[in-house]
C-alpha cells in the first residue's frame, strides 16, 4: 500500500500521487497532446477501484472539470471514508469558455454546489483556481478571509490555492493551508515556493508533473520515472496529481513515484 503523509499542518493524511480528474468530465480546450472521449460510468469505476487499490485516497476535481464533480459524486457513493475530496473555486467552464469569479458570494455558491454534486457534507481541500492573477485575487479579493469562515463552518477542512506565479505562490502559504504548483524537469520556476512551504510545514500539491502528457520532450528513454524522482527529490512534496483514465499508466506512476521515493 502506498505510503501517507501529513498535508503540511492540516491533519490529513494523504496518498503521495493522487487521482487528477479533469478526464472525467471534459475534454474541450484541455492542453493534451491527443484528444480523448469522455469514459463511461464503468470506466470510471474501474479506474476509480485501481486507485484505491494502488493505496491512492486523493481524488482532485473542480467546478471547471466539467461534469467531473457530479459523476465522482454519484460514483463514489458509500466509499466517502475512503477518499480526500479536493476541489476548487474561482473559476467556470461554461460552453467552451473560462469564467473566473472570486467574489465572497460566489466562492459560497460554489462550495455549496460541489458539496451537493460530490454528495457530501464536508470538503477536505478547496483550492482557488487561479487565473494567473494571485497577488490580486489573495490581497484585493480577500479570497482567503471567506474560506476561513467557511472553514470555521465545518464545511471545509482546509483550503489553499492553485498559483501560477512565485510570489503569489509564496503569498498563498503566508494565508493558506496548502499551495498547489506546476513543478517537472522542464519547469522549475516554482521550486522556491516548494521550499518555501516546507519551512512553514504548509501542505503541497504538484500539478503538471507529466507536463499533460508532453514530457517527451526531456532527454530521457523514460520520462515518467525521471519526473518522478525530479519531483520527489523535493523533501517539501506532499503528493502528486496525476491525471488519467488508463489503469496501466496509473499503475505504471505509481510503480515510478514509490521507486522515487525509495
């Protein structure tokens, strides 16, 4: 069974690769190298029941993963103990098109919403997905003052965000639980903030570790294996967010990230 870790200072322990779940519900304007259809239910299942058994309890969705919340919603029906709920805020995905809203009313809204699409009443992660502006969606939005509230509810256990930037990265782990960031051997910007989270015991997420699917392009004969160890080399990494609706590939991260790990 995969090894658990604390996530940073929130007393959730979670899986060090989690199940991403974007594949689930959409397939429109996503940065995938070959198109894919939507799975079926059962497909779903399938994958959902071989992450359980690889020891994966992470499940990461969000508002803008299309239908991903309430076909996790309706299919893990029962299993709730069983997984981490992370979902996010901030940003729609209406008719082919981003809308983001970061206002106080709506990130409300959109917890509510989730909760009753994932056919559950707590969240153990909600994550602003950010738009690229972080500094100005944490200081002018004051996104983080209405999850603390809604954390003082008991209807979320923890929040952070999902940065696009150093420094709001390192802004999100001043005000937040967890951070989560783009880190794989073709891009490292963000290492500073993985650090800098470590030394503030702040949980965090890598998102992008396969580069969606592009990571043939570093020199290696086998690029998962390589951004496996690259990534875990990092003490400050909770988990991994890896996304896919293939069994073997998954199976495969796994068998990668655990001989990373050692």
């Amino acid at each position: 069974m995969m090894k658990q870790v604390l996530l940073g200072n929130t007393g959730i322990f979670v899986s060090r690769v989690g199940l991403g779940t974007v594949k689930l519900g959409r397939n429109q304007k996503i940065n995938y190298p070959t198109p894919f259809s939507l799975p079926k239910d059962k497909e779903i299942l399938t994958l959902l029941d071989c992450a359980k058994e690889l020891g994966i309890n992470v499940l990461d969705t969000a508002p803008a993963y299309g239908t991903s919340e309430e076909r996790l919603g309706k299919l893990i029906k029962g299993q709730r103990h069983h997984w981490v709920l992370c979902t996010k805020v901030g940003e729609e995905f209406i008719k082919g098109e981003s809308y983001f809203d970061f206002s106080s009313s709506n990130l409300r809204h959109s917890i509510e919403r989730s909760l009753k699409r994932l056919n559950t009443d707590y969240l153990d992660i909600v994550l602003v997905h950010s738009n690229g502006e972080d500094k100005k969606i944490i200081e002018e939005d004051g996104v983080f003052l209405t999850l603390a509230d809604i954390k003082k509810s008991g209807l979320i256990r923890s929040f952070g965000m999902s940065t696009k930037t150093v420094e709001g990265g390192i802004l999100a782990i001043d005000h937040s639980d967890i951070i989560m960031v783009t880190y794989n051997p073709t891009y490292t910007v963000e290492q500073t903030v993985i650090a800098y989270a470590q030394k503030k015991n702040k949980g965090v997420f890598i998102k992008k570790a396969l580069a969606s699917g592009h990571l043939q392009k570093i020199a290696s004969d086998d690029p998962v294996k390589a951004a496996m160890q690259f990534i875990f080399r990092e003490p400050g990494v909770s988990s991994v967010i890896v996304g896919t609706l293939n069994t073997t590939h998954l199976e495969y991260n796994i068998k990668c990230a655990e001989q990373a790990m050692g």
